[in-house]
C-alpha cells in the first residue's frame, strides 16, 4: 500500500537532489527533553507493510533509525502514552537529520530529505491557506487549496509526495464548495503515474459528485420514508415554487440551528410556493421523530432513508459532513447549493421579487 500527498509550493530543485541511496535510509534524530524512552510506530519497512507495530529507543535525546522503503512513505512515531512527543516526517533511501523536542512549542526540523521539504511546503500553505479563512471549510478555503494543489501537481505528476496530498486534501473537500474542472485536472495529471490508487479513486469520486450538483444539474431521483411510515418521492413535491432540500440530523446541533433561519424563510415565502424539505441523517425513527417534534419541524416535508451517511443522497453528492442542502426549481433543477443559512432569504427576496 502507497501513501502520498499533494504538496503545494514550487520548488527549484528536482527530486532527490540530495543524494539518494538504494542500499536505504538512515535517519539521525534529536528529540530534546525525551530520554531513555520507546517510541513507536506502525510501519514495517523490511516487509513494506503498514499494520506492524515496532519501536525504537531514544537515549540520551538522541536516536537511529535505520530500514529500506520502495518510494518515500510517511513515517508516524510516538510516545506509548499518545501525549508526550507526536512526531512525523516523510522517509527516502537518503541520509536525513531530525530534530525536534517536546515542549508544546518545539518544531520538527528535518534535513536531507527532499520529499520532506516538498511535503512541508504542502502542509504549511494549507495551514495558512485555512487560518486565512478562519479556520472555516468554506468555498473561498477549497478554492485556494485546489489552485495550490494544481500548481504543484502540474510541477510533480509522478513523485509519490503528488499523491500523498490527496489524503490531506480530501480531508478539505466538501462537494459543492469547489471547482468539478480544477479536481478532475488533479486526477487527470496523476492518473498515468498512480492508476487504481485509493486517493486517486477517491479524488475522482470527488470530481464526479461535484460536477453532478453544479447548478443547472437536475437534481437526483430520490425516494425515501416519511415520519408516519409511508415513503414518497421528492419529485412528489416538484411542480409549486422553489423547493429548498436541507441535509440535517437529530445529533447535528448546528443542523437544528440552522432550521430556524430555514423556517423563517418557509414563512415568508410559503405562499409564494417556496416548500422546504428536510432530510434526515438520523439511523432511527425515533431519534427522527423526537427532533421534527422538538423543533417543530411538522408543518414542512421530512423524509429520510434511515441510513446516515450512506444515503443515496450522500452516495451521489459525496456529502461527507451535515449541514448541506440544495435550491431547486419548480422542475427539480439545481439552481444552488451549500448555501449559508443565514444567506437564504436575501437570495429567496432576490429571486422571488425578480420573478425568476
């Protein structure tokens, strides 16, 4: 099994412009404040297999480590208790110095190491990339992340740090929030080097499901139970006025904080046909049920397939968190989605005062 990642900065040099050996690694580290104590991690590198515990020892603040790997891997180690030292670099056949302490505040330092120095770049620039977004998942952060990602994959296509990103970067997805054009350019550009890798698959899911929910899309057949037991479709309710599908949950607090912005919407423009559907995330009636009554959520269309996140709505949207939802038409077509509550009814009075 391969782990990659997709770095972000530019870099001058080529991979392995420090000397790179195929008789292995050795890796010389420094842990400042850490003595006579076990580190571990999960990775065998003499059978190439993930799923191996094994340690080594750091004395005096000082450890080696030495061991072989087929393309550059990622390397996480730790104290037994999970608390006092978390470390992680990325190892190549190469001579690599590490240097780092277990003080809150002290830093890794890792040199020798190219795919180290390229993955670094990658994880700072979408740390600042989210803090300049304040640390929100929203369209503007997935935008900057892709147009980064791009640049440095259009630089590597083919160096495994290329497609270890992705595992981060699939972690800043949501679909709906960024662009089905620049994810399936990332997937084309690393296809001939990683075909049939589970990032890869993934990031493709991704691009599918995005461009499915662009607006203009119809949005997808779905059918699901009603709170009394019965089961409809939501073409069911097609025909009367805009229809707005709210992604929710029982256990998902801002979910049913968002629903009063929604509600306050339905009420102003029910008579003008506007109808909001919610759809529940919920796994049992119960729970379901118990929600639509506290937060009286009776008077508007509730439907739910009782499956979490493995909806049909999910499978085919990739909505991997809640609160989601869609604008539709009156015919079923997407004319948005993801939008924030607190926006939905200046768009309503734009769209309904405009006759659109």
């Amino acid at each position: 099994m391969k782990l990659f990642s997709v770095s972000i900065l530019l870099l001058v040099f080529v991979a392995c412009s420090s000397p790179c050996h195929e008789d292995g690694f050795i890796i010389k580290g420094r842990i400042k404040g850490l003595s006579d104590q076990y580190l571990y991690f999960d990775r065998d590198f003499h059978s190439d297999v993930i799923t191996v515990k094994d340690s080594f020892l750091v004395k005096n603040e000082r450890f080696t480590l030495k061991g072989k790997v087929s393309e550059p891997a990622e390397l996480d180690f730790y104290s037994k208790d999970f608390k006092t030292f978390n470390g992680h670099l990325i190892v190549e056949n190469t001579k690599i110095r590490y240097r780092s302490g277990i003080a809150d505040n002290a830093s890794e330092v890792v040199e020798g190491s190219f795919s180290n120095q390229l993955f670094q770049q990658y994880l700072t620039t979408f740390d600042h990339c989210y803090k300049a977004n304040d640390c929100k998942l929203n369209k503007q952060t997935q935008a900057h992340l892709l147009q980064h990602s791009l640049k440095l994959v259009k630089a590597y296509p083919q160096h495994p740090v290329s497609l270890m990103g992705t595992r981060h970067l699939l972690k800043y997805l949501n679909t709906g929030q960024g662009s089905a054009d620049i994810l399936q350019q990332i997937v084309d550009l690393l296809r001939p080097a990683f075909e049939g890798e589970p990032e890869l698959k993934q990031l493709q899911y991704f691009a599918n499901a995005t461009a499915l929910r662009q607006e203009g899309s119809y949005f997808i057949q779905y059918k699901a139970h009603l709170p009394d037991g019965q089961s409809a479709r939501l073409s069911d309710f097609y025909g009367h006025g805009y229809l707005f599908v709210n992604c929710w949950a029982s256990w998902c607090g801002p979910c049913r904080e968002e629903y009063r912005y929604f509600d306050k919407v339905y009420e102003k423009f029910k008579e003008s046909g506007f109808q909001l559907v919610s759809i529940s995330y919920d796994s049992k009636m119960s729970s379901w049920q118990k929600a639509i009554r506290q937060d009286g959520m009776e008077d508007h269309i509730n439907m739910s397939e009782l499956k979490s996140y493995q909806n049909t709505i999910s499978q085919a949207y990739g909505i991997n968190q809640v609160p989601d939802n869609f604008l539709l038409d009156k015919n079923g077509k997407i004319i948005g989605n993801n939008i924030p509550a607190k926006d939905l009814m200046e768009l309503m009075e734009e769209l309904i005062g405009s006759g659109k």
